[in-house]
C-alpha cells in the first residue's frame, strides 16, 4: 500500500502533538514516618483490576505493595458486595477469559462444589462476598511461589500524598489505619462515619494510624525506578495528580453522537450502590421503620411493570440457596424461595443512589477539590463528597425496609407493592458483607474519573475510546440528522464505515450509502478484551435524587445497548504528565458512554492483568509505555513482544477471528 504521507513526517507531527510538559508535585511532609516499604509495582486499589495486576506482578517476579481501603481484596466480588459476576454468553460459553479470571471461576467452583451456589438468574455465578476475598488471597500466595515474586499486603490504606520529579512519582506516603484502643472493630461503623478520619494523619478517637512510605526497590538506568498502578473505585490517583481526565457526561459529537448534552456536564455519572443482604425465614419478622424512611420512600420502585415480582427481584441476585441443584422453571417468577436462602440486593430504583448535580454529586471535580482544599499539600482526602455516601447508605437501608414492609411504587404507582414479611436484614461482623451496619463496605462504583490519553494518531487532543467504537447502534435514526451538525453527521459516518466510507471521499458514494460495520474498531496496541452491553444506571434530574416525582436525566439511558465484542488498547491506560503510572479498572481512557461497558468483572480483570503485565515487562526493559506505542501507526516491535507475552501467559488481547476483515460479529451474544 503506498504511504500517504512518509513515515519520518507522521512522526514528528506524532511527536510534536505528544509534548508532555514536565510535571512536579511536592510532597507535603507527614508529622513522622512509621514505615518503610519498597516496591517494584505499587498497586494502588484492591478491587478486581489491582488484583490481576498484583497476580500478574507476582507471577513475573515482582515485589508488589498493594493498597485497598477496605480490609478485603476484591471490590465488586467482596467489598462492594456484588458477588455475582456479570458476564456475556458467547464469550462465557468459550470461556474465553483471562487465565486469572478463569482461576478465580475455577476456585469458586471448587469451594462450593459448584458454580453458582446462589442459584442465582442473573450469573453462573453467584456466592458469598468474603469468599471472594479469601479466594484471591489463596490466589496470590500460589502466584508468589510460582513466580518468586513478594507481596506486600496492605487492607485499611489509603494514599494520602505523592511525590513527582521530571514526571515520575518518585515516593508516596499512604495511612494505614486500625480501630483505636477501646474502640468497636472495624467494619462496625459505615464507611461515611470513617473516610474523613482514615485519611487524616493524626490519630482519632475511632481510628489508630501507621504512616507508609512507598519507594521504588532498585534504580533503574533509564526508564522507571517502579511502577504506580491506579486501580481505586473513583480515580483516585487521578485527582490527587491533577492529570487531564473526564468525569461525567462528554459533549455530544461525532464520536459521542448519543451523549445526553451539547456540553460536558461532569456531575452526572452513573448511580453507586450499597449492597446488602437479606435472608427468607420460616416466620414473619419485625420490623422497624428508619427514622429516615418517609424521605427516601418516593425514590422506590420495581421500576417496570415486568419487574413489579418479589421473586424474580429476590433470586435475581441470591448468593446462597438451600436448594441449589433443584430444577427449576426457565420463568425466575416461580422460583421458590427457602427459609435460609439469602439474596444481595443491587437495584437501579432501589439502593442506587443517583446523584447528579453540583450540590450533591459523589465524586468531587477538580474546581471542588480546589475549593474544599483537597489539591493542597497533604490535603487530600479521598475526593468524595462525604454526606453524599452517607445518604447512599441510608438509601440502601430504607430500601430493605420497602422490600418488605414497603406499599408504595414512584414508577408504577398504588397496588402494586405487597408487604412480604418472611424476611431478615443480616448485619454482623459475620453477615454477609461483614459488617456491623449490614452494608457492603464499599459501595458498588460503576464509573469515576477517566484518564483523557497522550495526544495519538488520528486523536490529537488525548486518546480516548469512544461510543461509536463499540456500539451496535446503527445510528440511521432521524433522532442523529436532527441532533448532530451536518457535518458532525458526516464525520460520524466515514468514521462508521471505516474502508467502505472512502468512495464517499471521491463522491462515488453518499453518506447514506455508507455501510455501518459490524464490529469494534481494532487496536494496534490491544493488550487486553472485555464484552458486556452499554449499562445505564443514570443520574437523576433534581436534587437531591429522593424527591418526590425525580426522574432521570433525559436522554442518559439513549445511548444505552448492545456491546459489541471489544479490545482494551494500551493507550487508553497511559496517563499524560506521569510516565511511571498506568492506569487500570474503570478509570481508562473511555468516553461516559463506553464507560458504561467497560466496568465488569471480567473486564476489570483484563485490564488489570495487561496493566501488571506492561508495568513488569517495562521494568526488565528500560522503557516506558509510551514508548511502546508514540510510532503509531507504524509498527512497534516491543509493544508486538509485550502482545506476544501476554497471550504467552493465557491473557487474551484478541477475540478469536478479530481482524479488519472479519465483520461477522452480530452473532456475539
């Protein structure tokens, strides 16, 4: 094929587009350091995707130092309490996973005899959060031996500063915290009674501290000393360093066409829940009403009049069943339900909770760290709005209380909620989610900050992924040549038809002549692979989301759909500014739309494994990530030898058949 433009030229304009100022942070300096622990892989998050890259930073010889903020490894399987993994049935039925995803199935499986003890309808699996937790451990101590690296295991953390030089984090300070003497344990109060405490240096009345140093274990001649992995539920790395990053809805434009707005709007993301669990007795309970049930009981609702059934929304999620090799109907309506069996509830009417305006959204914006302090040295202190979690919680609690004594419906209005009183919340330290309160210990996020990439071939102003390279949509509807410009209409569908759209360059063809594809756009740098459909939980129109007649921002749930298979490309994990910091979970460089895709277990996983995987491999040779990817789109030998390595070690970055020239994809389920 004859080069449109020689290859020295690209990249110099590749180059001059990529300029990374020097970026310098200084570090706030802690009333003393209570210990010092060195690092080749600092993984900051111990949800799924800080899992996979501590296993695959162990497997290839690491010293890895992983931090969680809560005292379980895991998040959505354990601390966040959804232990039901989300999964899509083409890819499910090859099993085509990542191998420590497959481990981790392969582990619940044999701890329970089967795989899905809850005899769930939503999963093939679905079981209890702590075995999550315990599960991963037992996985990590088997990846230590296999590959001689070192964990260093931290619950009860939180990063508290960093330092940064020439764009390197040189050393971070974390806080470790315990319950102070004479104290409850912990897990006994909800997280919003604790998270202005536990990232606060001195010592409080609830919480005792222990101040970390992480450094990196050896001096590199060039490229990194170690590795930062940010993998925390919201982007917390990301504000704390300030590095250019999205939160919320992106303006609509022909590469987001079905976004919400005309303009970015980042108090809007998508609703975090508060797990719980609740177990069917033989006898009717007591129950008592909250103090605060009058003000969220507006909120709820079976949603849709196909949902309006107890037992389809109670076996939906059930995570333990006393019959869970009985035969059962192909309806979940006439599941029956057991004394003993036990349920977690995850909602969208229910115990979401869906903030969405400047008053009272979660996750703080950079103008609100800034005001609140927070982007001041030693500031920082987690940047989440704190009275916004604790009504989440007593959102979650009030929807129990509505599940069984509850009579009214927001959506579907009188006669449709019955009372079912054979039912109990489980709270304790050995309940379900762990704790005292009943709730998991952390909510559920389903989208933070998101990372904007380095400048790239073809996306000058930061690599992102975008609705329209994963959709199924068509996007013929009237609703696009009435919303979009012409000519963002135009640019949309040359986009869409990739090779069959340059006829419509020479005039051969028109736009409406344009042929969609039928897959998701290839990668040169995909290191990893995810499936799940375009998942809206929106933000809700007024606040605060309780009241009464709220609805959900219009024109959120449009872009909601089918996924097509897609690929985790190596550019949407590298941040700009840092150049030893990759990014993992939900965090990558995707668009709020895509985001709503690429936040599931299996994913989370993938991600996770390709970001310890590229972190270790970037160690023995001396590069950084960028490196592997600033020729695009030319030929990049040792990012190919990294593709080569992760596929070597049972982490798929292709789906089977993927290529520019297979567009058979509509039978992907």
């Amino acid at each position: 094929m004859t080069k449109i433009m020689p290859k020295f030229l690209i990249g110099l304009i590749v180059s001059i587009i990529s300029l990374n100022p020097s970026l310098s942070l200084a570090l706030a300096t802690p009333p003393r350091i209570d210990q010092k622990v060195e690092c080749d892989l600092l993984v900051v998050g111990g949800g799924l995707a800080g899992s996979a890259a501590a296993y695959e930073g162990l497997l290839a010889g690491k010293t890895v130092c992983l931090t969680e903020i809560t005292d379980w490894v895991g998040g959505q399987i354990s601390a966040q309490g959804t232990s039901a993994l989300d999964e899509k049935p083409t890819q499910r039925s090859l099993l085509f996973y990542s191998k420590g995803y497959l481990e981790l199935r392969a582990e619940i499986e044999k701890k329970y005899g089967m795989l899905n003890p809850g005899a769930c309808w939503v999963s093939e699996a679905c079981f209890m959060p702590e075995a999550g937790h315990e599960i991963l451990l037992k996985m990590f101590e088997k990846a230590e031996k296999k590959g001689k690296g070192k964990l260093h295991w931290f619950p009860a953390t939180v990063i508290k500063d960093m330092a940064i030089v020439d764009n390197q984090i040189i050393e971070a300070i974390a806080i470790q915290h315990i319950s102070a003497p004479g104290q409850p344990p912990l897990n006994t109060k909800p997280l919003s009674a604790i998270i202005d405490h536990a990232y606060e240096y001195e010592n409080s009345p609830q919480l005792h501290k222990t101040i970390i140093r992480f450094i990196p274990k050896r001096k590199a001649n060039q490229g990194a000393d170690w590795y930062i992995i940010e993998a925390t539920e919201t982007g917390e790395i990301i504000g704390l360093t300030n590095i250019p990053h999205q939160l919320g809805i992106d303006p609509r434009s022909s590469q987001e066409p079905t976004a919400s707005s005309i303009t970015k709007d980042p108090y809007c993301t998508q609703g975090f829940t508060y797990t719980f669990a609740m177990e069917a007795t033989k006898n009717p309970q007591i129950h008592e009403k909250p103090p605060f049930y009058e003000q969220y009981a507006p909120y709820y609702s079976y949603e849709l009049p196909r949902l309006a059934n107890f037992n389809l929304v109670y076996t939906y999620r059930r995570i333990h069943s006393m019959n869970p090799k009985e035969k059962r109907s192909a309806n979940p309506r006439e599941w029956p339900i057991y004394p003993g069996d036990i349920t977690m509830q995850n909602w969208t009417w229910g115990n979401d909770y869906r903030p969405g305006t400047s008053a009272d959204n979660l996750i703080l914006t950079q103008s609100q760290l800034e005001a609140t302090g927070q982007l001041e040295p030693g500031g920082w202190k987690g940047g989440l709005r704190t009275e916004t979690l604790r009504k989440g919680e007593e959102n979650a609690q009030g929807f129990f209380y509505w599940l069984v004594a509850g009579t009214t419906d927001s959506q579907l209005g009188e006669g449709v909620k019955q009372k079912y009183p054979n039912y109990r919340y489980l709270s304790g330290l050995n309940s379900p989610m762990g704790t005292v309160h009943g709730l998991s210990k952390y909510p559920y996020i389903r989208e933070g900050r998101r990372i904007v990439g380095r400048p790239s071939y073809g996306q000058k102003n930061g690599f992102m992924v975008s609705e329209i390279d994963i959709s199924r949509n068509n996007f013929r509807q009237d609703w696009y040549t009435n919303n979009l410009t012409p000519e963002a209409y135009r640019l949309l569908w040359l986009e869409l038809g990739k090779l069959d759209s340059l006829p419509a360059f020479s005039g051969e063809k028109t736009i409406a002549e344009i042929k969609p594809r039928s897959r998701s756009t290839i990668y040169p740098d995909t290191v990893g692979i995810g499936h799940y459909a375009i998942d809206f939980h929106p933000c809700l129109t007024l606040s605060p989301p309780e009241t009464p007649g709220n609805t959900e921002r219009e024109g959120e749930r449009r872009g909601q759909g089918q996924a097509y298979p897609f690929q985790i490309p190596l550019r949407a994990m590298i941040p700009q500014k840092i150049d030893n910091l990759l990014v993992a979970g939900k965090s990558i460089a995707t668009s709020h739309i895509a985001a709503a895709a690429y936040r599931v277990h299996s994913f989370e996983w993938s991600v996770g494994a390709a970001a310890g995987t590229t972190a270790a491999f970037s160690l023995e040779k001396q590069v950084f990530p960028y490196q592997l990817v600033d020729d695009l789109p030319y030929q990049e030998p040792i990012l190919e030898e990294l593709q080569r390595l992760l596929e070597s070690n049972n982490n798929p970055i292709l789906f089977p058949g993927m290529s520019i020239f297979n567009q058979s994809w509509e039978d992907w389920k």
